[in-house]
C-alpha cells in the first residue's frame, strides 16, 4: 500500500526550507523523499555556469509508457524583504486563522505539494493500470536568472530520448479565487535601458553645454504617446512602462554630460524582441543619433492554442469548483516559456494575491482543493478520450 501524503504537511515542511534563489537549504531533499516514498524514480540535476550561482534540480518520473504527463514548478522563492514587517515566521509554515503563511506559500510550495499528494491519490486508485508516466521537473532557478534551471533539464531530458507529451505549471494563476484563471501562454518581456549623450557645462551657460535631460525626456514621450497593438485574439494590448530614469548628478550647477532611462515593454505575438528594438531605435533617430540602446528579452510571446490540455484542465476546475475558468495570457513570464518548446503547456495554481509580498499566505481550505483538481486533471488526461 502506498504512503498517503499530506497536501499540507508536505506544503509546510517546503516553506520551511528557506530555499531563496539559489540556496535549496533542503526543500529538494523534502520532495524527493515523498516522491520516492510514492514509487518514483528521482534524479537530481546540478548545472552550472561561468558567472552563476550553482542550481540543483529534480526531475522524478513514474511508469515507462507514453503518454508522459509532467508537472513543472520550483522550489526556490524570492527574498522576505523587511522581515520586521512580517507578522510570523517567513519560514515557519505558520497556520493561523484558517490560513498558511511562509515565503512560498503562493508561489509555489503548495502547489508543488499538491500535486505530489493528487499523484499518490490517483497511483494508490489505478497503480499500474494506467496506461502512461507521471513525472516532476522541479527547479531551483525560476525567481533568479533562470540559466541553471528548467531550460537546461529540457536539454538533458531530449539527450536522453526522454518525452513530455504534456505540462501542467503550478504558478499561482488565479488573481483573487481558485478556479478563476488558468494561463495558456505568456506574454513576452523585453528589458530596455537608453542612455543620451550630451556635453557637460555650467547651468548658467547652457549654450555652452549640450543637456542630454530634455531630449531624453521627449524620446520617452515618444515612445510612450503612441500604443504599440491594440490587442489580439488571446492577448491584452502590448505595454512599454519607464521604470528608472538617471542622471547621476549631485551638483545643481552642473548641465550632465549623460542621461539614461530604463523601461520594460510586455508583448504579445504581434511582437518580436528584434522587431521592437528596430522601432525603438526609428523612434529616437528623429532625435539624433547621439544614443545608446541596449536590449535584453527575458522571454518571448508564446500561446498554447487551447486544446485538449486546456479543455482537462479547465474540466477538472469545473468540476471540483463550479467556476468556468478564464483562459488567459496575462502577467509575468515563466518557466512555462522554455516548456512550451517540448510540449503543450498550461498553468493553474494557487491565487496569487499575496505572491512575493510580506506575510504570503494561502487559505488551507485551497490547499485541499487544489489537491483534489490535480487529481482530477491527472485522471481525465488518462481517461480515453471521448
């Protein structure tokens, strides 16, 4: 018989190794142990490279037939921030009030923790008469550059022949209520930082002086005044947001030599990375070419065409909850972005409300019922289908 594994207990134990990128302080440890106790067969993964942190990662796989249903997440969370603000632990697992509280409680030790226990649900009703795999690919390196993570046990998996025929990503996904949204892709993000030469001087001399500051002023508005899409069929409209603007300047007698500005554009596929590096740079040419721009994209727009994924998914949300799930592309990237490459993927885990934030938390009821809609995706994806 197997062991039963306890959604909140596990939960709990995560949030308890302070695991803030890229330290794991245990939490693959906690996993594994659970995984293994349920049959699977656990591999860790350590990537490195020159200028990184060091990562360590799992992936656990159970039955050796296709279909291969895998769920993705990390173990790894961001920062506490100012922890004299927090009102508990940040890594105590606290449950008070009918809630649980820790760094990673949102995003996204519970979820991890719940599919671990819908998995040992769905092996201790069908054990081996099911006819395909359940696997795990867990990183440590989503919150940081995601360089030692998901992307290279993507690699390592197609080296060793290894198949992923679906993907569920437990990123906390629904804004206020489980069961509001289920994300089927992922705007892109393009990081921009402009730097406006200029020639130093004397402020009572301006015409002796070339002030970078107002030309940089209006190649921002420039690019700020026009939208750029109104949208399509599965996204919301593109958004460039100014996020930094720097001068550097502790003199107030003293016309700057340089001025810079750095700003975040969120795409949709109307876009690419280079072709809104080409707008930009038009843009500001009819300001001069004295200018620097330098780009980098975290992650491009992708969509994963609803389809049979989506349509289990939002099945097995309807079912346990009653809500008719929203499909949808809206906030951040994720690790679901190098996924998509290998495999059809979607995205539904705890409401992220309190995601990052001081005294994250989550409502122990959820914890329950997250469990028991993994179950249910797990069991449609292996139902014949209709």
């Amino acid at each position: 018989m197997l062991p039963r594994v306890d959604p909140l207990a596990l939960s709990r134990a995560l949030i308890r190794c302070p695991s803030v990128t890229p330290i794991d302080a245990g939490a693959l440890d906690v996993l594994q142990a659970a995984l293994e106790g349920l049959g699977f067969v656990c591999t860790r993964l350590p990537f490195s490279e020159p200028g990184t942190a060091d990562v360590d990662n799992l992936y656990a796989r159970i039955g050796g037939r296709p279909p291969n249903f895998c769920f993705a997440g990390h173990t790894d969370v961001v920062p506490v921030g100012d922890e004299a603000a927090w009102t508990c632990d940040p890594f105590g697992g606290e449950i008070r009030d009918g809630r649980l509280y820790g760094r990673g409680a949102s995003d996204m030790k519970v979820a991890i923790a719940g599919f671990a226990a819908a998995a040992g649900r769905f092996l201790a009703d069908r054990g081996d008469a099911f006819d395909g795999s359940l696997s795990l690919l867990i990183t440590g390196d989503e919150e940081g550059p995601s360089i030692n993570g998901t992307g290279k046990v993507l690699r390592w998996l197609g080296e060793r022949g290894e198949i992923l025929d679906a993907c569920l990503v437990g990123e906390p996904t629904n804004p206020n209520t489980l069961g509001e949204m289920i994300k089927i892709g992922r705007r892109g993000s393009l990081n921009c930082a402009l730097t406006v030469h200029g020639i130093q001087g004397h402020a009572a001399y301006p015409q002796r002086a070339d002030n970078p500051i107002p030309r940089l002023v209006r190649m921002l508005a420039a690019i700020d005044d026009t939208p750029l899409d109104h949208g399509t069929a599965h996204f919301d409209p593109s958004i460039l947001t100014v996020t930094t603007i720097d001068v550097g300047n502790a003199a107030t007698n003293v016309i700057p030599a340089r001025a810079g500005a750095k700003f975040n554009i969120r795409f949709n596929d109307r876009h690419t990375p280079e072709g809104l590096k080409a707008w930009l740079e038009d843009r500001f040419q009819a300001f001069g070419d004295r200018f620097e721009l330098e780009t980098q994209c975290t992650g491009v727009a992708f969509l994963s065409p609803p389809g049979r994924l989506s349509r289990v998914v939002a099945d097995a949300v309807r079912r346990v909850t009653g809500l008719e799930p929203e499909l949808s592309t809206s906030g951040g990237t994720s690790d679901a972005r190098f996924i998509k490459d290998a495999c059809p993927v979607a995205e539904f885990g705890m409401p992220g409300e309190t995601a990052h934030k001081v005294d994250e938390n989550v409502a122990v009821a959820d914890v329950a019922t997250l469990t028991d809609i993994y179950v249910a995706v797990i069991d449609r994806f292996f139902a014949p289908e209709r």
